[in-house]
C-alpha cells in the first residue's frame, strides 16, 4: 500500500481514538520516520565527521570522558590533560563550576548519564544517533498526539512532518544539547495528559521521564511541575486507585529523593542549580512583551524565520479555543506557560552561542495540535502545500547551515547565518529586509512590517476555515463519529 493510499483509507467504523494505533494509522507512522530519519542521520554523519562540537556540545561530552576514565563527574582533570582530543582536537576552555566547586561541570550531568551507554559504545557518533532516535520518539509522540485528538491521518502525517524536519527537532536531532531530551518528555506527557485513560504503564513512564528533567536542567523544573500538577488532579478527579497513583508518583518520588542526595553528598547544597547559580541574573530581568517580538521575528534567533511551520500555531490556537479544545488549550497554557514567561522576562532569551530557537527548543514540538488542527479546519489543497513548503524551507537552512563558517551556531550576528551563506553563492540579498534584534532593534518598522505580515496570513487560514465550513470534529476520510475532545470530556 502506497503512503497515500494509506492516509487516505477510511475507517468509517471507528472513532479518532480508536482509530489510533490501527495498522494504517502504524504504516503511515512507519513511513512519516522514515522520511525524517534520512536527514536527521545524514546530518548528524556530516556533522561528527566534518566539525568539531561546539557551544555546550563538547563540555557535555567531557563529562562522559569523565565517566568512562574515572568513574567520576570531577571533569577537571580531562580538561587540564586534553583528554577532550577524540572528539574535539582543539583548545577548550573549560566549563567549570564556581568555587568551591571547581573540579565539577558547569553543566547538568543528566544528558550525559543517559546517553552514556551510547557514547561508551560508540563515542560522539554514538551520542550524535542517540540524538536522532530521541528526536524520532519526539516526531512519533507528535503523531500519536493530533491522532489522538482526532485528526484526520494526511493532516497528522503532515503535522509530523513539520515537528520532524520543520523544526527545532531537526536542527538539534544531530547535537548533543539537552533540548530534544526535554522536548521529548513534556510532549509524551502532554500526550498522556489528553489520553482518554491513563494507563498504568504510560503513568510509569511519564513519571520516570519527568522526573529526570531537573536532572538534566534546573531550567526545566517549571515545565515538570506543571505536568506532574495536571496528571495529579485528572487522578484526583478520577478518583484513581492506589495502584495508579504509585505509578504516578513512584518513579518521580524516587528519582527526585536520588537528586537531592546527589545534590547534598557532592554540592552540599539542595539547590538544583547551583552548579549554575550564576543564571540567576538573567531571569525576570526584561520587558516580556519587547522580548516576544525577539523570539518569534528575530531572524537571526526568532522562531518564525527558521521554523515558518509555526505560522499556523496562532490560528490554530484561535481555532480550537473558538471550537470545542478550550479546555485543551488551557492545559497546553498550564504545561508551556511558566517556563516560556521565565524565559521571556530573561535578557538571553537567546540562548548563546548555538542554533536559532535553543531555548524553545523543549516546548516548540508540544505545540503540534494547533498547527495541524489548523489545516485540518482550513481543508485547503494550498494551505497545506504552504505548510510543506515551510518545511522544505526549514530542511533547505538546514542543510546551509553546513557550509557556514560557525555550521550555523551564532550569538549577535545580526542575521540569520544560513541566508548569509546563501547570499555568498547568489545575487540575492535577503538579510537586509528582515528583522534584527541585535543590530537594527531600534529601528523597529521591520518587525512591525513583518509582524503585520503573520497576522495577514492567520487571518487567510481563519477565512479558509470559515469558507470550508467543516465541523471541529465529526466524520472525516479517516472516519470518526465522535471527536477525541468529546472523549475526553465523556470520561
């Protein structure tokens, strides 16, 4: 069966939910990893064998060269022996935690614990491939989700599409930064969330997984909080057993008790982020609203101009909380809300040295539904050509980034470093009519030209929503006689 012939089968006997899961709906999953897996190697091949690590890449990994010849997260001594040489033959200034506690990272050490066995097994090649299955789950989770909530199968496959290569899971799936390991949590526990019962196994897992986050970073506590919060009263609501309840708190109760002993036997401290206590300044230290222009029309760090995709998230969103997903949204606020206004109120929303977007990275794939809820509604040949488009775009940036000097990682350029790589093989000139923050921040017409310009275009799929006349839910090519949100609230 062909991967058209399989999004379009109907399953005119079963609902969205119970449609999920199904063989089409496993062959139309099968092919959308097949087509993300292909670039998501090829870059990270091309990046292992063509440029050292860089940014925060290298002192992750000094921390699993600590590991395997010592047995200890004392990382000082690989850095003062060069002992950094396999997979980063040049200088590198350590990153070394403040005094007194001088010999140990800078940086969390749950990434590199859990992808240890991977590095002793294949050393940075090995990390590099763990990255790529982390940002598949992440690609597979984003189906399941749309699916679950009852889109139709060609709108989900489209929807993976742009989670997979259209976004920040792209861009990351070839790094060792700890932004796809967070991603991948906060969007399985999203999903959980929306399931419409919580079984004992996805609890486990979702308890397990959010637990390690601050393990990874202290910066993703407020993304776990949330969630463990919002599962804890559906239980509550629920009126769950026991049983369901130790799923839900046994592995989080235990993995936190083994961070706070870590904390106190080699910090001295119960602070999860004293090893960078330092961040704190950064934090409710800007205007919020000024910042959110940043972030989503910067081209050199901004959301839009990298990842076009989340163009449909605004009337997605609008959407959805006109139709019957009111309640959905106001979960998806809870879970991304906290985090994304810590990081909006904070002067390096950016990120440092690294890939555009490396901030939002945790919380850009949890946004999956209103980007294919969106098409979905709208139900135009056109729309979603655009949305492939905009993924064509985000793989074509992609791919420039590898012959820019900095391999796309930048910090106050002033623009976006794959269009400058462009415009040194063309006649063509785009940086100069496109916003940026750190060089033309004052003269503020571009961004409002711009951001004039994603309004327009929400209000093009609000009307082609409008003129398709579809209902939020109800039968479609996939079949379905009830919504998932109707299931949801029936449960």
């Amino acid at each position: 069966m062909t991967i058209d012939a399989a999004i379009a089968e109907p399953d005119l006997d079963e609902p969205p939910r119970a449609a999920a899961g199904s063989s089409p709906d496993r062959r139309v999953l099968a092919a959308l990893l097949a087509v993300c897996a292909v670039p998501m190697v090829i870059s990270a091949l091309v990046h292992r064998y063509t440029r050292i690590p860089d940014g925060d890449e290298p002192h992750y990994l000094v921390i699993n060269e600590s590991l395997k010849r010592y047995g200890s997260i004392h990382v000082k001594r690989v850095y003062d022996n060069w002992e950094f040489k396999a997979f980063h033959p040049g200088p590198l200034d350590a990153h070394l935690a403040a005094a007194p506690h001088g010999t140990l990272p800078w940086h969390g050490i749950g990434g590199p614990l859990l992808w240890h066995v991977p590095y002793l097994l294949g050393g940075r090649l090995g990390v590099l491939l763990f990255m790529v299955a982390v940002s598949l789950l992440t690609v597979a989770n984003a189906f399941w989700l749309v699916r679950g909530l009852g889109l139709e199968r060609r709108y989900a496959f489209v929807t993976g599409l742009g989670i997979g290569l259209g976004s920040t899971a792209l861009t990351y799936s070839a790094k060792a930064f700890v932004e796809p390991l967070a991603a991948l949590a906060v969007l399985y526990g999203f999903r959980v969330l929306t399931k419409p019962a919580l079984r004992m196994h996805d609890l486990v897992l979702v308890s397990a997984a959010l637990g390690t986050l601050p393990w990874v970073h202290s910066r993703f506590l407020p993304l776990e909080v949330p969630l463990v919060l919002l599962l804890a009263w559906r239980l509550y609501r629920e009126r769950a057993g026991r049983w369901r309840w130790a799923a839900l708190l046994g592995p989080l109760a235990v993995i936190t008790a083994g961070l706070f002993t870590y904390l106190w036997t080699v910090w001295h401290s119960l602070n999860p982020s004293i090893n960078q206590a330092g961040d704190t300044s950064l934090l409710f230290g800007a205007d919020p609203a000024t910042n959110l222009v940043g972030v989503l029309l910067d081209q050199e760090h901004g959301v839009l101009f990298s990842y076009p995709i989340f163009l449909f998230v605004l009337p997605g969103l609008v959407l959805a909380v006109a139709g019957e997903h009111r309640r959905l949204h106001l979960q998806l606020l809870a879970v991304v809300g906290p985090y994304c206004l810590i990081l909006l109120t904070s002067p390096g929303w950016w990120g440092g040295w690294a890939p555009p977007a490396r901030l939002w990275a945790a919380v850009l794939p949890v946004f999956a539904f209103p980007i294919g809820y969106a098409l979905q509604r709208a139900h135009h040949w056109t729309l979603t050509a655009w949305a492939v488009a905009c993924v064509g775009v985000s793989v074509g940036l992609d791919t420039l980034c590898r012959f820019s000097p900095s391999n796309g990682f930048s910090a106050d350029f002033g623009y976006l470093v794959p269009l400058r790589v462009l415009e040194e093989y063309t006649a063509w000139h785009f940086t100069g009519y496109l916003p940026a923050w750190q060089t033309r921040a004052a003269a503020p017409w571009p961004f409002l030209w711009w951001g004039l310009a994603v309004a327009v275009f929400a209000v093009l799929v609000l009307l082609a929503a409008r003129r398709a006349g579809r209902p939020p839910s109800g039968p479609g090519r996939d079949g379905g006689r009830e919504s998932a949100q109707a299931a949801v609230g029936a449960r």
